[in-house]
C-alpha cells in the first residue's frame, strides 16, 4: 500500500509545501520513503508515499520516461509485469528501475490510454504528460485502490485520501446531500460525502488539462 498524490494548477504555480503536505499526510500508506517532484513552470506536482516491497533499491517514485516528459506515481500492484518489462526492453525502452510501477508509464507512451487494456492487477495512478499538457489518472477494474479528487479555484488535486486533498488546500465542508444518501442508500459511485471531492469510479480513468477535465469508463 502506497500513497500518491498530483497537482495541477491551470493558473498559477503550486507551492512545494502544498505537495509536501499532502504526501507527509499519506506516511502512514509509505513509510519508507516520502517524495515529490515539481514541474519548472510550477504547475504541476506529483507525490509518493512508498511502501518497499519491489524493488526496494530503484523503486522510488515519482518515476521519469528517458526523455524526463512523462512522469507517474502509482498505488497497488501490475500482475504479470516481468513480461511486459522484457517487451517494453525489446520494443528499445530504457527502463530506470526494476519495479512493477514502470511498465504504466511506458506502456501510456507506446499506446496512451489505450495501455489500460494491457495492465491487470490492483491499481491507481496519476500520470503526467509533458507533451499533451495533459494529467492521466486511472483507477483499477474493481476499484481495489482509492482514487479521489476535486477541482478548487482552478486547481485539480488527485490523491489516495480524502484527508490529503484537504491538507493539500481543499476545503472540508459535508455535502448534505451526500450524507444523506449514504445514509438511506449506502453511497454513491463517484460522490462522497464532502462537498467538491469525489472518487474515480472503479474501471475508469480522468484526463485533465488546461480547458477540460472528464472521466472515460474504459472498463
């Protein structure tokens, strides 16, 4: 268990302390290792919390294409990796680590988001695209592992928690409307019960840029 969080201002650039914060409030997911990475216009920022359990020497996160325009953290675990691996090594990849986490980001530049199709496993990833300006997250088939989000005065903040959002700068305000549906029905597959947060449903993915954000049932 990971924790992951992205970042993406359509306007104005984001503080490191935003990123910081809401990574450190993801420890208790990533003990080993707290990290992040910042765009050079500012508008951008992805977060890591990492449990070691693959690759525990060049696993860390978030990880870099060669070409340093592509750029992932990811949550959970891609089955049957190993061989997805060789085939992206064959195909003229250069991969940087030896972890289960690298085969999204590679498989995203060869097939974009047609690579969803290629992955199995229990998943959730926020991928930045340098070249598109465009945030691609996903969540797994079954909705395994968590992926909320909120759009707050011109900002997208994606996390593995709802309480990373609000360190992040999201306000923690009920949503009435959702309580009470929760309450008489059980809950709603994208709406929780804070007002503006909600969660990628399961076998769907969001992409986000500077004029749109919109999630794709891709599953």
């Amino acid at each position: 268990m990971c924790g992951i969080v992205g970042v993406f201002s359509r306007q104005d650039p984001i503080p490191t302390t935003v990123v910081q914060r809401a990574t450190q409030s993801l420890h208790h997911r990533g003990p080993d290792a707290q990290r992040h990475w910042i765009a050079a216009d500012g508008r951008v920022a992805l977060g890591h919390a990492r449990l070691s359990i693959i690759d525990l020497t060049t696993g860390d996160q978030p990880v870099a294409s060669e070409d340093g325009r592509t750029r992932i953290v990811v949550n959970g675990e891609f089955y049957g990796y190993e061989a997805i691996r060789h085939e992206l090594a064959a195909s003229g990849h250069r991969l940087s680590t030896r972890s289960d986490s690298e085969i999204a980001l590679h498989l995203y530049e060869d097939l974009g988001a047609q690579c969803l199709h290629r992955l199995r496993g229990e998943f959730a990833f926020v991928l930045w695209d340098e070249k598109n300006r465009t945030i691609f997250a996903a969540r797994d088939r079954f909705g395994i592992k968590p992926l909320f989000y909120a759009l707050h005065r011109e900002t997208l903040y994606l996390a593995s928690e709802v309480k990373a959002l609000f360190a992040a700068g999201v306000p923690r305000r009920w949503d009435a409307e959702s309580v009470s549906h929760s309450v008489e029905l059980g809950g709603h597959p994208v709406r929780t019960l804070f007002d503006g947060v909600f969660q990628i449903p399961p076998g769907h993915y969001l992409l986000a840029t500077d004029k749109h954000v919109q999630l794709v049932q891709y599953w």
